[in-house]
C-alpha cells in the first residue's frame, strides 16, 4: 500500500475525529501527511497492540512491520 492511496483527510482535526470513531486513537497511530498535503495514520503492525492488525489495513490506514 502507498501513503498516497491510505485513506486520508484535509484536516488533522477530521483524522484524529475518524480514528476515534474507529477505536483507533489508543493504538498508536503516527499521524504524518501525504504527498498531497492531507493527513492520515501509519501503525506499526505489532506496537499498535491491536488483536489483529492486518484489519488496521483493511479500514484504509497503513500498517508497517
């Protein structure tokens, strides 16, 4: 996956509002922005401490090893 294809948004704000709704926002996420200017979240695939990372990838977010 790309950094520019993850799902991303124009606000930091409107991302920090999507991992929450997510239940995403306590599995440390690091936010950064993409090569188009827009924010989105890379999770480390074994620190984010979620019981099964690869659905991180399946909600549109990076996930690395």
């Amino acid at each position: 996956m790309d950094i520019n294809s993850c799902r991303s948004y124009a606000t930091r704000e409107n991302l920090k509002k999507n991992l929450a709704k997510l239940g995403l926002d306590k599995h440390r996420p690091i936010i950064v922005r993409n090569d188009q200017g827009r924010w989105t979240a890379i999770f480390g695939y074994t620190l984010s401490g979620y019981p099964n990372p690869a659905t991180i990838a399946h909600m549109g977010y990076m996930v690395i090893n």
